[in-house]
C-alpha cells in the first residue's frame, strides 16, 4: 500500500499532494526510520516536488531523521544540493548526531564526488577573509605604497623557474587550484617579490 513517503520517492507529485491534502503535518511526518516526503524527494531527485514541499506546503529544508540527517545529506547530485542550498536556504554547515556535516557524511561513502567538491566549496567561501569594496581601495590589511615605475621595476626579482610555472599552471587551469593553494601562491608572490627586496634595500640603506 502506497503512503506519502513512497510517493516522493516516486516523484508521483499528484499522489503527495493528495496526501497532504488530508492532512497537511504530513509534510514534515518521519517514518520509522525519521525519513520525511522531503528527504525522499531530495534522495531520488524530484527538485519540482521537493520546491513544493518546502515553499508551498510548510516544509522544513533543514528537518532532521533519526541520526539527525538533514535532507541535504541525501543529496546524490550538484543539481539537488544546489537547489536546497541555494533555492531552499538548507544549512550546510549542520553537524548530524555523529558531529560531522553534509558534506563529511557524503565523502565518507565515497560515492559523489562532486557533491562533496561543491559542498567544500561554500566552505571555502565562508572561511575567505572579507576586503574592501570600496572603489580603489586595497583589501583589507593590506597597505599600498606608491613609487615612481622605473624604482618598482627595478626592485622586482627574477621569477624563479618553479613559480613561474605555477603561474602558467593556474592559468592553464584555474578550477584545479583550492583556495588555500591561490592564497599560498599570493603570499609567496608577496614575500619573493614585494616584502624581501624592500628589506633588502632597507638593510643596503643601514650599511
């Protein structure tokens, strides 16, 4: 016998709404194991169902199972994060009941990989420091010092071989470099070709 549950997961829209017709806390009602119409919509990937449960019919994007298993730890594609993160307002930063995010529990099984990869992404975006916005100023902890060209240029070292291909490598393929490898390569441009020769002009200076 058919009930709201299986319905979602069959992506059979007009039986669901059925369902809650009758009684409308179906939306949000757990199975036996705590499973909800949402978390099978969002297993099986019926996106126009699972947009209705939550902004049609009171659904709660960030309801929880037994484990404490939000919908989006169901997530088997890009397309179904994407919506409930970005369309749904999903927390992807909520730990279930073994303290580990969406995107933990997902590369534990080793299944999804490019769910994980976008999960880690709006980790990596939270975690990036704010700059400054406003026009023609520099980001944030960061002081500019204006000099005439031809002193610049001269100041400036050769590239060594090693960060010049990193250069052309991220060039290549940008979406291959994480975030803290494009802060690191910032950083070493930085120290090797802004911070070091201005102290050793500094220590010339003193001798």
């Amino acid at each position: 016998m058919s009930n709201i549950w299986i319905a979602a997961s069959d992506g059979n829209t007009a039986q669901v709404l059925a369902f809650l017709s009758s009684n409308t806390a179906l939306v949000n009602a757990k199975d036996e194991n705590g499973y909800t119409p949402i978390h099978a919509a969002a297993s099986y990937g019926h996106l126009d169902l699972l947009r209705k449960l939550v902004t049609e019919h009171g659904g709660d994007v960030n309801v929880r199972d037994d484990d404490g298993d939000t919908p989006l730890f169901t997530a088997e594609t890009v397309e179904v994060a994407r919506c409930l993160v970005e369309e749904l307002g999903a927390d992807w930063a909520h730990k279930n009941d073994s303290g580990v995010t969406a995107a933990e529990a997902i590369e534990e099984d080793d299944q999804y990989p490019l769910v994980v990869a976008y999960l880690r992404s709006l980790n990596d975006k939270a975690t990036m420091r704010p700059i400054n916005t406003e026009p023609g100023s520099p980001p944030a902890g960061i002081a500019v010092q204006v000099r005439p060209l031809d002193d610049a240029v001269a100041d400036l070292q050769p590239v060594d071989q090693e960060f010049k291909q990193k250069i052309e490598e991220l060039a290549a393929n940008p979406q291959e470099f994480t975030q803290e490898e494009l802060r690191q390569l910032v950083t070493e441009a930085v120290h090797k070709h802004v911070l070091e020769p201005e102290e050793r002009n500094v220590r010339a200076r003193d001798d």
